[in-house]
C-alpha cells in the first residue's frame, strides 16, 4: 500500500510531533508499506522555542519544516488526491490544532483549512482509510462536522495520566458530530463502518516505547479495514 502521511510542519508545539512522525515512518515501513510524505506550503500559524515554550519572532513554513522529517522527500497537499494513496496517516503535534485547523484558539468553533478539508472528505468518500493520532481526530471531527458522518473516534482516557484535559477534548469532538470511546496507550479504535482509526499517542502519559507500540497497532490495523 501507499500510505500518505500529513505533516502539519516539525515539532511537537507548532507543527508535526516528531517522535509520531518518525514512528509512523518506521512502522509503514516495517509493515512493508511506502510511506507518502505530504505537507502544505504555507505559513504555520507561529513559531515555538521548545526548549522554553515561547513564541519567537520569525515566520516558518510548514512544507519546509515537514520537509527536514521527510529528509526532502514530500509533496504538497495540492499535488495529492484518493488516486495516489490507498490510506492516510495523520500524526498529532499541536500542528493539527494550530496549522491545519484554528482548535487551539477557538475550540471546536474553529475553522479547518480548506485544503486539508478536501483530501480527508475525499478520502472519505471514495472508502480510503485514516489514521488519525493523538490530537489529530480533532481534525477528521472538524472534517466531517455536518456531512452526515458520524464518527467514532478516541482521544485517549480521562481515566489515565495525560498532560491535557481530555475531557474538554472528548466534549469538543462531541460537539461537531462526532462520538467518542475512552482509550488508554495501549488501546486502538477501529470504526470499521467509516475505515478510520485513531490511537491516543502523546496525548496521554507515554514513553517513547508505549508510542511506538501504539502506533504500530493502528498502521497494522490498516489490514482489517
């Protein structure tokens, strides 16, 4: 199969979680898959400094930024349709809620861009499946909102540790359309009905190991759908 895999830039507060990329990677290829790097050749919406959490005073690209995960090798969203892809990843970073939608700042009343829009409506349409970890449902949700799809998605556990308030997250996917299954990082969900899987990832407590495992369980999904 030919896996696309939907980078929102490079780090895990303004673009694509690193780690998730890079396993999402290995596990396509391990899965004896080739993996399809795409990203979109605009701005992201600012610039972090992960070593202290702030926001600095330059402007960077997100094609550019998902292009050093890549090692060059990407295309733009535009260059892409249901054609070329047989399935979708997107991994999650606080990209999906800054870059490809505005969820960080407005919650679920956000916007989506159109572009990112169209691919996943699109590969709705035509049966492809998605991928969609740790934060990213946020963005198939948003998606989806009012196309008469229903969607069953996780976003992880309010019954395990996390760094964020997953039950504000669960509240929002709710509210766009979407329903909800609590999951730890051991866990997957599979809706066989619309081919999506989600895995929570980094938005619970994890070791890089526990993500790797997860990880590899939603691409093995892959097979049941």
């Amino acid at each position: 199969m030919k896996i696309g895999v939907l980078l929102s830039g490079s780090g895990v507060y303004d673009g694509a979680e690193i780690q998730e990329s890079v396993l999402t990677l290995l596990a396509i290829e391990e899965a004896e898959h080739e993996a399809i790097c795409i990203s979109i050749n605009d701005k992201q919406h600012h610039v972090i400094n992960h070593l202290n959490g702030e926001e600095m005073p330059e402007s960077r690209n997100m094609m550019v930024e998902a292009a050093r995960i890549a090692r060059g090798n990407i295309k733009e969203i535009s260059e892409i349709t249901p054609a070329d892809i047989d399935a979708l990843v997107i991994p999650g970073g606080f990209g999906s809620a800054k870059n490809f939608t505005n969820w960080a700042f407005k919650g679920p009343d956000c916007e989506i861009r159109s572009d990112v829009k169209l691919l996943l409506v699109n590969l709705m349409n035509v049966g492809k499946p998605i991928i969609a970890l740790c934060v990213s449902p946020i963005v198939l949700a948003k998606a989806l909102e009012n196309s008469g799809i229903h969607l069953n998605l996780t976003i992880g556990s309010t019954e395990a540790p996390s760094p964020y308030e997953i039950s504000g997250f669960i509240a929002g996917i709710n509210s766009v359309g979407a329903k909800t299954e609590e999951k730890t990082i051991s866990e997957i969900l599979i809706d066989k009905e619309n081919k999506v899987i989600t895995a929570p990832c980094y938005m619970m407590d994890a070791s890089i190991l526990e993500i790797r495992k997860n990880i590899k369980q939603a691409i093995e999904a892959l097979n049941e759908l």
